[in-house]
C-alpha cells in the first residue's frame, strides 16, 4: 500500500501503442492533423524504436509500460507472441524495474483473422507466456469483448446498478446464470475510430471460457491479474462477477490491478468534476471485498487512471480544474486526469498516459476548447509529470515500494507457500482460491 507520508506518490505508466489509432481502423476525412493522430502515424512500431523510447521513459522516471503488439510492416494490432516478445525481452534487460503489462484487445482485421484461424484464445495466448521467456507482468484479460456476458445478463435480469451488483441478488446470478453459446455480432457503445469498435462475431460462453483460461495461465505461472473498465457499472458487474465466480476466481491469489479508461464510451465518459472521478474509484476499491463477507479484505487492489479521449472530443473535455493547484485554470483531459490522480485521497496508484490513449497533444486557448497538436510517449510524460508537480505529488521509482505497494509480494508468499504444499508441482484447483489466508 501507499506509504503514509503526507506526500502523495504515484507510479508512472505508459500505454504505449494501443490497438484502436491504425490505419485500417480509421476513414481518411481530408483534415491532415486529424487523419495523420487518428491512423497512429506517430505511434512507434518497431521493436527499435519502441525499447529506444522505453529507455527514455524509464530514465523519466516511468515503471508501469503496457504494450500492444502490433505489426511493423502494417502496424495493425497482431497476436503474435513473438512480437510481444521482442519487445518483453529487451525491455526486462535493459529497464529491469519496469512492469511490464500486455494487452489483449480483440479489434481489428489481423486480430480477427488470427482468431479466425487459430480460435479465441489467439488474442490472449501472451497471458501463458513465461515472464522470462518474453512474458508480462501483467496480462489485461478483461476490457471491452467480455462485457458480452454483462449484456447477455442485462437481457435475462435487466440492467446492473451499482446497488444490484452488491447485492445478494447479484450473487445468486453469479451461480445461476449459464453463457449461451449463441454467436453474435459484439455490438459495444464506445468512442473510437471508424472500424475500432468492430469487435467480430463471437459468444458469451466463448469469452467466458477464454476469460477462465488466461485466469489459470496467470496462475500457474504466478504472475498477476489485471482488467480494464471501459464502460460504468458495466465493467464493474463483469469484474464482480469474475471475482465471485468459483471457476474464474479473478484476484484470487490476493492482487488485482484495475486501469480505468476514462472517456472510452458513454457509459464511462470523462469525468466533469473531482467527485465523478472519486465515484468511480471507490467503486473499483469495493472488490477488495467478496459480497458475502464485506468487512474481510480479500485481495489487494490497486488504481490504474487513463484519459481516452479521441482527438474529435478533445475541445469539449477541456474545462476548468474543480481541485489542486491550479484550481480554476483552464485544462485538457490529460491534465486534468493527472491533476484528479495527483491530490492525495485519491485511491490512484498508477498515472496512465500514451499513445493508446490520447495520440495527441493540446493546446488549450479558453475554457471551452483546444488546438490539437502531434505528440510522442515521452512528450506527454512531460505533461503528466508537470501537472504532478504542480500538485506537490512525487513519482515513485523504488522498486521495492513499487512491488509492495501493487499486491505482488502477496501474490509471490502465495506461490511459495502454495509451492511448499505441492513440491512435484501439481497446480491447486482453481475452487481452493478461497483456502488462501485474507489480507
């Protein structure tokens, strides 16, 4: 946890490529600037020149990265584990403190062919890959697809309030509903690109079972488990749902990292005010806890923040800052993102920024808009860190602190004790999860 110092800290992270800014997700529209962010030409592609610019983050002071592969030649998001690889390899070596976090979206056309081909687990097989063979930290094995098995809930039950989703009610769907395997075309209410919210064909049982396995890959490798909010209470029902669910189990090992993508869709837009953002956050902290034992901590979970915002919406997000510093001064949703994460009840552990997220940069001239301008990792780093700075919050970089302070020393006693029980290496089953002490 958070070291109580009276100075906040937050760790520094990068979402560095991202899979929704290609060029086969975007429809030219004949504005230069805007077609130039919107088909990710100033996003980096190549291993080079990707750990080249980690190299520069890292010296920056940043130590959470989470990497999209994507493709060199076309730089469309691809599957392939060897370029996850690429990337893992050399950054683990040369910035040894850096956590490493992959992503697992289903859109775009190679990741649709690739599944095509191979079946689901394609767009998640990275989560299986050994962390010293080129693996990740981190794996996000919930974002947008698997709010499937939510909308199919929401179909036999109605729609999930936060109050349902904490109560008992809530629970006994968690043991009655069953996914049906009924191929739909996934049909999600986001902000994106032309063809960036165009997610396939696909099914709720199929993204339930994929959902299950990457849980057991992470744990049999013993590494940790991640999710993203992209649309609200939606997300927060899937990843309850995940928590309880005995053949899921998420957290079950005593960490959960939740990044919460601000502005992705309508139903997570870009907070108008400090409290908003609160209201989402204290959300997320709830899952520390199962429904039937609300005052036992079961798992650790920390806060990862993002601002996706599309270059289009960019004007209408900037607004005046409602907290900090620089209360009353006009700000675009990135700065306002690191101004809300940096005040010190907060409940954020990691600051997000990146090319996935905002492949630009503005220019505020008023309070009611903006002048878009191109912008790299490493010059919106500089942003965030201003804004941090002027808050009075530091970045963290002790490795140590970092490793405590997101669960993963918990997850790593957890292992060995488990390890200790099991020397020829059998895996426990999945239902023994809740054999594990509380936090």
């Amino acid at each position: 946890m958070e070291a109580v110092t009276g100075e906040k800290s937050l760790i520094l992270g990068c979402a560095s490529t991202g899979a929704k800014f290609t060029p086969g997700n975007h429809r030219a529209t004949g504005d230069v600037l805007l077609d130039q962010i919107s088909t990710g030409s100033t996003i980096k592609n190549s291993p080079l020149a990707l750990i080249a610019e980690a190299e520069a983050l890292y010296g920056m002071g940043c130590r959470y990265y989470h990497y999209h592969a994507r493709n060199p030649e076309t730089h469309e998001q691809s599957t392939s584990n060897e370029i996850y690889q690429q990337i893992s390899r050399p950054l683990q070596r040369r910035c040894k403190e850096m956590l490493i976090s992959f992503g697992a979206s289903r859109n775009g056309p190679e990741v649709r062919e690739s599944i095509q081909r191979f079946g689901e687990w394609e767009r998640i097989s990275q989560s299986s890959i050994p962390l010293h063979l080129g693996g990740a930290h981190f794996v996000t094995v919930q974002a947008a697809v698997e709010l499937q098995l939510m909308c199919e809930v929401e179909r036999r039950y109605g729609d999930l309030s936060l109050d349902f989703v904490d109560s008992e009610r809530f629970a006994k769907i968690v043991a009655d509903y069953e996914p049906s395997d009924r191929l739909t075309t996934t049909s999600l209410e986001t902000y994106s690109t032309s063809n960036g919210a165009d997610y396939g064909r696909t099914s709720p049982l199929i993204q339930f079972e994929v959902y299950r396995s990457a849980i057991q890959a992470r744990k049999r490798l013993g590494l940790f488990h991640e999710v993203e909010w992209v649309q609200f209470p939606r997300s927060y029902a899937m990843s309850r749902y995940a928590v309880e669910h005995p053949g899921i189990r998420l957290g079950g090992s005593g960490q959960l990292n939740i990044t919460l993508l601000f502005g992705f869709s309508p139903r997570l837009p870009f907070p108008k005010s400090y409290a908003e953002f609160k209201r989402v956050v204290d959300t997320a902290r709830k899952l520390e806890y199962d429904l039937a034992a609300p005052g036992v901590k079961k798992r650790h979970v920390t806060i990862t923040v993002g601002a996706a915002v599309l270059p289009e919406q960019a004007g209408r997000h900037v607004a005046r800052l409602d907290v900090g510093a620089r209360r009353g001064r006009a700000a675009c949703a990135l700065r306002r993102l690191a101004t809300y994460a940096a005040q010190p009840d907060s409940g954020v552990d990691v600051l997000r920024f990146g090319m996935e997220d905002t492949p630009y940069a503005v220019t505020v001239r008023d309070e009611r808009d903006g002048e878009l301008r191109l912008a790299d990792n490493c010059g919106l780093a500089e942003i965030v860190l201003g804004e941090m700075a002027a808050n009075g919050a530091r970045v963290e970089t002790d490795h140590d602190v970092i490793f405590d302070r997101m669960g993963l020393n918990w997850v790593k006693r957890s292992l060995l004790f488990e390890q200790r029980q099991r020397p020829l290496g059998r895996h426990a089953d999945p239902q023994d999860d809740r054999a594990l002490q509380s936090i």
